[in-house]
C-alpha cells in the first residue's frame, strides 16, 4: 500500500504546513511498496515493449506511463489511448492534438510509438529516469489529493504554471491553463472567475481570464507566473476564496472579518472581493 500524506488543518494554514513537510513526506512516500513494485516493473519490463498495443494491454505498465503525466484517470480507456498512442503529435490532426490539455501531446510524444522522426523513446535509459521521476512527483500529489484536493491542486499549479508561462505565448498559455481541469479550476478559482464562464466562446473565456489578472495580480500576461510571488499570490488568494465559499472557522484567517461578512446583504462575490483586500 501507499503512505498517507499527512495534511492537518485545511486552506491556507494547512497549505502552509504542507510546504513546509512536503519534502519530507514525498521521500517516505517514495518508499511505499506499492509504488516500489510499480517503479521496478516498468524498469524491467518496459524496454521490451515494441508497440502502442503492448503497453496498452500490460496495464501495470500503463499505470506508470499514464500516471507520470496526470493521466491515471485514463487507465480504463485502453481504445482511447491507444488511438493517441498509434497516431503520434506529427499530423496537426492526431487526435492527442485535438485537445487543449497538453497532458495528452506531452504522454504521446514522450513515448513516440506513432512519430516517424524519432520514433519510440523506450530503450533510453534517460527516458525511463524521466518517466519514473514524473510517476513518483504525480503519485505523491494524487495521494494528497485524496486527503484534500484542494492541496492537490495547489502542488500542481505550482509544478505546471511556470513552464507554460515560460513556453508559449500569451494566448497559448491561457489556452492551456483554461484547457487542463486542475489548473482552470484553481485559477479562475483565484481569480472569482464564475463557472458559467465555460460556456462563451473559448476566446471571449480567454479575454475574461486575462482581464481579470490584470486587475488583480498587475498584469494580463501569464508571463506574470514566472514570478514566484505572483504564484504565491494567487495560491494564497484560492485557499482564502475557498475559505469564503465554504464558510469561516475559528482557525479560518480573518475569521471575524469573514463571519461579519456573511451578515452584511451583500452576494459571495461582493464578499469575496472585500475579505481578499483585506486579508
């Protein structure tokens, strides 16, 4: 079996203390059997594999390959991944880049069964390091998340947001943040960007996305996530709405602030916005 994350306390005081012991409990969490026998399978068996077919029919296999790109949810979907597994990314209209979550092109490319250029990656030592890496940082995130999503989806913002803020351009970035589930609902979480938002044209949600960063975080560029304060902001800001949303408690920060709050007349919104300029 897996350990357990510990987590404690929930929203931003438990974020805090999970900052600071998640080192720790990652590398007790690397010990867990489980995750030891899956890690040995994969190293033993994985280079022998030749074909789309064969990892998708070995599931104990496909749980690590899919596992290390957030995919696990997937491992029942054996028809679905091998259809983007046997497709490659080189065709623009393979079916892993039809997607906006670019979880899917980042699974396909990395194990190349479908690409003619360079094809599969399997033999490579570096390779199989890189993919139990992946499998061992997602697995420890999947296990607090099981605790508390919301940790989880914190752990994962913080672990995607600057690499797609560094690799694309303004509108491509937003696009895959507002692609990948975790990362919509934690920023626009964030940001008090309502949910019927989903339902306008994907380029009218773009423009409320950034809209709505510049006038909260300075700036309407995801650029603006390189910086570590501008992360942290704006994790802070999903735990303290999470808070509002869910009701205060006695270790709730702003507690009183929040309680009065409820009683003033005014929507959750309206409330939201008043505690966060003041918290």
């Amino acid at each position: 079996m897996f350990f357990q994350p510990s987590v404690g306390l929930s929203g931003l005081a438990g974020w805090a203390a999970l900052e600071r012991s998640s080192a720790r409990q990652q590398e007790t969490f690397e010990r867990s059997p489980e995750l030891i026998r899956n890690i040995d399978y994969f190293n033993e068996n994985i280079s022998s594999v030749t074909s789309a077919e064969e990892l998708v029919n070995d599931r104990r296999l496909l749980t690590v390959a899919l596992g290390a790109f957030g995919l696990g949810d997937e491992i029942n979907k054996r028809g679905f991944v091998l259809k983007m597994l046997e497709e490659g990314t080189e065709n623009s209209d393979a079916f892993a880049n039809r997607f906006n979550d670019p979880r899917y092109r980042s699974f396909v490319e990395a194990f190349g069964f479908g690409n003619i250029a360079n094809g599969s990656s399997v033999l490579l030592q570096s390779f199989r390091d890189d993919i139990v890496s992946r499998y061992k940082t997602l697995e420890f995130e999947r296990a607090v998340g099981e605790v508390d999503n919301d940790m989880r989806l914190a752990l994962n913002f913080k672990r995607e947001i600057v690499d797609i803020a560094a690799g694309n351009n303004d509108t491509t970035a937003w696009f895959q943040i507002m692609g990948q589930l975790p990362l919509r609902e934690l920023v626009s979480t964030a940001l008090n960007i309502p949910s019927e938002v989903s339902a306008l044209d994907v380029d009218r949600q773009q423009e409320i996305f950034a809209d709505k960063a510049n006038q909260i975080l300075g700036s309407s560029s995801p650029k603006a996530f390189e910086d570590p304060d501008v992360v942290n902001e704006l994790v802070r800001r999903f735990f303290l709405v999470r808070q509002a949303q869910s009701g205060p408690s006695a270790s709730t920060p702003g507690f009183s602030a929040l309680s009065v709050l409820q009683n003033n007349g005014l929507g959750l919104s309206a409330n939201i916005n008043l505690f966060l300029s003041q918290a």
